[in-house]
C-alpha cells in the first residue's frame, strides 16, 4: 500500500498487486463477507460451495437433507446479494479467511438449537472436519488460499475450556473451537486475493473421495440428527456498492 500524490503520508488510497495493477481504495472499507454451509451427519459429498448464493436464496447444505429441509437464506447465513460473482460496482481484497463452526439438531424438516452444550460443537466432530475437508477460494476458476480446514481459525467465538457429563451417559463431553478465539489465531497474508467486479468466487470445501462424515451427538453417540454449520468469512477490503 502507498499514498497518492497529494496526500498526506497517513492517507492510504491504493493497494498494488503483484501483478503492477493499482487499486484505487477510495470508498472502501475492513468489511467482511460471509456465507454459511450446512453439513449433515452421513455426508458424502465431494465438495460443497460457499458464497455461491444470496439472501432469499437457498442455503449450501450437503445432499442428504432432504429437499424439504432446505433453508432459504436469510442476513444470519449470508450478507451478499450477487451469487457466485462479485457485482459490477463491487471490489474486494482478502487477506484472510476465517471459518465459524456450530453444532445443532436436525428436527424433522428444521435445525433447531436444542441439548446442553449447542450449538458449540464437540471436540471429535470439530477434528472430522479438520482431517476431512480441505477449502480454497476460487477466483475465475483458479485456487488461492488452500488447506485444510483448520488452517483457517474463526479467531472469535466461545472459548470453550470446560466439559460436561449429561445425564443420559453420565461421561464426560468436551467441546471445541476452531482455533485459539484470538486474532493472533488468524493467519494474514502478506499479499491478499483481489476479486474484482464481475469476476466469479467460490469457497470450496472438498472431502477428497467423498468419504462419509460421521458426526456424534452431544452424549457422544452416532446420530444423523447432527448437523454441523459452518459459516466462512472473507476478511479483508471491501469496496463498497454504489448507488
């Protein structure tokens, strides 16, 4: 980053890239984008998308729910209105991802919070997604910050130390985060990916052979009932969208 011609030393106004291209940063700002994934218990699929939807849209969950379990999206899953490409009026730069996981219960065609510990996921559910999945972000069709899941801690959250024993198995539970809930958990990196106006992303969360995840519930059993929630933020410089 530099400042312009003209302006004071303090007034950033433009970022380079590696590639020589200047970006104006008039009328940014430290916005992030976010969009939520649904992953159910017994999941095969071999990748699953983020931000490839809007608000009023139908929400990314893993094909086992059933068709009438799908959500449609609402300012708690996502906060983007252009799907799978960044508007016309619209610019960012990412330098870091963080991934925001939660455990609930799939209640007939609903998930719903319910059980002592919800939704904060349990230890052994939360290390299936960090084996499992690896993410990248896709710009025009090329994959940038890629690795696995718990390369990109949320660095905010419950910090949950503490373990429960329920009732119905009388053992104790741990429950986990996505990394340490501190910023210093959040990687930065030195040079962030532009997604210019028009230009097509996606955050990829592939399971390489489709294995089946398998989630317990909150006693520690099997149970297809789980359902994990993962939403993604892109943190990084945000250009807002004229009117």
């Amino acid at each position: 980053m530099y400042p312009q011609d003209g302006d004071t030393i303090n007034t950033i106004t433009k970022v380079r890239l590696p590639n020589g291209q200047d970006v104006g940063i008039v009328d940014w700002n430290w916005k992030p984008l976010y969009s939520t994934v649904d992953m159910k218990s017994g999941m095969t699929d071999a990748e699953l998308y983020g931000f490839v939807y809007g608000k009023g849209d139908n929400v990314t969950m893993s094909s086992n729910f059933t068709s009438a379990q799908q959500r449609t999206a609402t300012l708690k899953d996502t906060n983007i209105d252009s799907t799978s490409e960044m508007s016309s009026t619209e610019e960012m730069l990412v330098y870091s991802i963080s991934l925001e996981v939660f455990q609930l219960v799939l209640s007939s065609d609903d998930i719903v919070v319910s059980g002592a510990g919800t939704p904060n996921p349990m230890a052994g559910n939360m290390a299936i997604l960090h084996e499992r999945l690896i993410v990248s972000l896709e710009v025009s069709e090329k994959d940038y910050f890629q690795g696995g899941f718990g390369y990109f801690p949320a660095g905010f959250g419950p910090n949950v130390s503490a373990a429960y024993a329920p009732a119905a198995v009388g053992s104790t539970r741990t429950f986990a985060t996505n990394g340490m809930p501190s910023i210093e958990a959040v990687d930065r990196a030195p040079v962030p990916v532009h997604i210019g106006g028009t230009e097509k992303f996606k955050l990829i969360f592939a399971n390489p052979g489709g294995a089946t995840l398998n989630f317990v519930d909150e006693t520690g059993s099997s149970a297809s009932t789980t359902v994990m929630r993962t939403r993604a933020y892109f943190r990084g410089l945000y250009k807002r969208p004229v009117a």
